[in-house]
C-alpha cells in the first residue's frame, strides 16, 4: 500500500502529454487554453467619450466660457481630424475618440444647441465621462492563463483582443466500465438487493467538467469474462477507469480480468481514506484507474487521482480554512472529509465537516463543497485550528 503523494507522482508521471489543437474562436468554448493568451492590441485604444455630448476643456469653462463654438463631429469610427482651440467644442458620440487638448465630455442634456454653438446649462468644475486609453486591457498584457477552461466571457474577451483562433488542449477520452450483478440503470424496476448504479453519472459529470470526453461502456457483471468483453469494446478511449470490482472479495474480478488483457499493474491500493481500493495500471500507451464501488470513495478518489491524471495541475491545490470544531487523531491513512466552508464577517474561510461521513452517502456531498484532508497520523484537530480544504466546485459563489 502506497501513500497517496507517492500515488500521485506515479500518475504524474504516466499521464499524458495533451496535443494542442489550434481552433475557430467559436469553437473553444468548454475546452482548456493550451498557451497565456496575450492582448494583440490596447482597448481602447485611443481616449474615448463615455457618453453622447460635446468634448471641451475645463478650463475653458473655469473661465467663464459657457458658450463654445461646435468645430466638428466625433464620432466611433469616424473621428474628428483637426484640431480644437480654445473656446471650441467638438460634438462626439458614445464610443467617438475624444480629440486632442479635450479634457471633459459635457453630456448632450446640460447644453442648449444655438446653430454653430453650444451654451452650458449646468456648472461643469471636474474631468468626466472619458474612458482613458488602455482602461480594459494594453497591448501584451496576458488576459486568461494557460489552463483555463474558456467560458462565454473569456470567448468575448479574446475576441475583443483581435483573436480570430485559439490554441487549446486535446480532450482526452475516457472509458467508464461499472461493475456489480446488483446494479441497474436509473429508472430500472428494482428488485430485492439491486442498486441504482449513480456512480458511472456523476463521474461522467465530473469528467465533462475537466475537459475529457466520456464513452460510457455500462455495467460489468461479476466475472471476468464479462469484464474482459466490455474491456475489448473499448478501441479509441486514453484512459479506462472501472468503478467497484477492486476489494479483496471473492466477487473482485476486475484487475485479474485487466491482467488478462495484457495490463501492467503499477500500484493497488492506496494509503487513504475513503478509496483504499484504487489502482493504477497500463497497457502501451493505454492507462487503466480502477475507483472503489462506493459513491463516496469514488468520487473522492475522482478528485484527488482521476483529476490530477486528466487535468494538467501538478498536485491538489489545497487551502487553509479554520475548523469550527474538533478532528479525533487520524490514522496511517490519508483521509479526507466532506465539508461546508465559507468565509467569515472578518473574511478568513471557516469549516466544518458534514456530520455523516460514511462511504456509501451521497447527500453529504450534495451540501459539501470541499474535503478536508487530515494527513497520515494527525495528531488531534482544535477548534480554531487551521487545516487543508480541497474545493470541490469552481466560481465565485464557492464560499457564500
């Protein structure tokens, strides 16, 4: 039994090298950026008017200037060219480039239109209504990091950056291979002792969410021949990952029935808990993850191994919360607790775990938006203590 920092090494360094793919704008929404995406220009680019009116300069208008001659028009697209002198104004759009020496936007309802001039009907004292060059983004600034998976506004950003194509990561595919005589399909007329079979849904959730995409091959029975035909339908898939079949029963046939089909086994089981059962193998260029049967332990191990195998981040990215109670002393075993965090009035991230921790619950994990990770041999955990939380969910309301 290996320890779960040494289990992720191995992954590590047996994952794959994602190709990058170069694709239309409108086709990268959902996948991973494969390189910074760096700002081919400066928005705006030039000063631009905020608002429909007439740009002036304050201190013509601190003067005592009230009543200035219309020299021009600015507006987006079509600029104004020549050059405004003292006691002018230029009529400018929304959007419209503010002309040189102007310092103000006077907004069409404060002035009175008389022919060839204006006259100010409010008092106009401060700078307004002018959006600065460069007030959104410059010219090689990096507006979305490498690894990002791209959204509708990241599309609208790069967009706006002059970015026709994008360079984004392959997707990889991955075989799910559920496992049990007991288990049906959601929506089954059940009999004594059958199961919902859940797990192979909510990892193909899970899944889409980090980018891969999912052939579902069904449900395994309990012996090997079955597992060996659903293992040879399989042709186009990176990485096969089945779920259950891998304890110590005399109905675990799953890695026998892998070995069979030419897998090397490189570790079986894991210092950890929920998800001892979890294994790793490979074939040529093909890698098997074998998931415990039980909801929590698999979806546990999803996170914590099938993510680091799929996803291209190193390690876990863990953060420090302060426990609202007491942790009893850990085992040998690497365990990881459901919890609710969230940020208190003073802003510091607190959290407790979910009172049910048992391997087979799924509702805790419905209410839980991290884990708490409790390392090998932790000695007892304090009210106030600081801990690690692994974040299940992604976005700004992950804490509220």
């Amino acid at each position: 039994m290996i320890s779960v920092s040494k289990a992720l090494s191995i992954l590590i360094k047996n994952r794959f090298e994602l190709d990058v793919r170069t694709v239309e704008l409108k086709k990268a929404v959902g996948n991973i950026l494969a390189e910074d995406l760096i700002s081919k220009i400066t928005l705006p680019p030039f000063p631009v008017s905020a608002m429909d009116g007439y740009a002036v300069r304050v201190s013509d208008i601190k003067n005592g200037s009230l009543k200035l001659k219309v020299k021009g028009v600015s507006a987006a697209g079509n600029p104004f060219k020549g050059v405004m002198n003292a006691n002018e104004t230029i009529r400018i759009y929304t959007g419209g480039i503010v002309p040189k020496d102007a310092d103000h936007i006077v907004i069409q309802e404060n002035v009175i239109k008389e022919k060839n001039q204006i006259i100010i009907s409010e008092n106009e004292v401060y700078p307004r209504h002018i959006r600065k060059k460069g007030i959104d983004f410059t010219q090689g600034e990096i507006l979305i990091k490498k690894g990002t998976r791209l959204d509708a506004m990241h599309i609208g950003l790069a967009a706006a950056a002059n970015f026709k194509y994008l360079k984004i990561y392959r997707k990889l595919t991955i075989a799910l291979i559920s496992n049990g005589d007991e288990l049906k399909e959601p929506g089954s007329t059940l009999s004594s002792g059958d199961i919902i079979n859940s797990n192979s849904h909510c990892l193909s959730a899970l899944l889409n969410k980090w980018n891969a995409d999912i052939i579902d091959v069904g449900i395994a029975k309990d012996n090997v021949a079955d597992i060996i035909s659903k293992i040879k339908s399989i042709n186009n898939a990176d990485i096969i990952v089945p779920i259950g079949g891998a304890s110590v029963g005399d109905l675990d046939f799953m890695r026998i029935a892998f070995e069979k089909c030419g897998f090397l086994s490189i570790f079986e089981k894991v210092a950890v808990r929920p998800g001892k059962p979890v294994w790793f193998g490979k074939m040529d260029k093909k890698l098997v993850l074998g998931l415990p049967g039980n909801p929590a332990s698999a979806i546990v191990c999803a996170h914590i191994f099938l993510k680091t195998l799929i996803v291209q981040e190193n390690h876990p990215s863990y953060l420090k919360a302060k426990l609202n109670t007491s942790i009893s002393p850990n085992s040998q075993r690497e365990t990881f607790l459901r919890g609710i965090a969230k940020f208190n009035d003073a802003g510091q991230l607190e959290v407790s775990p979910m009172p049910k921790q048992d391997s087979s619950l799924l509702v805790p994990f419905v209410n839980s938006n991290v884990l708490i990770r409790l390392k090998p041999n932790e000695a007892k955990k304090e009210k106030n203590d600081l801990i690690d939380v692994l974040p299940l969910k992604t976005g700004p309301s992950l804490f509220k």
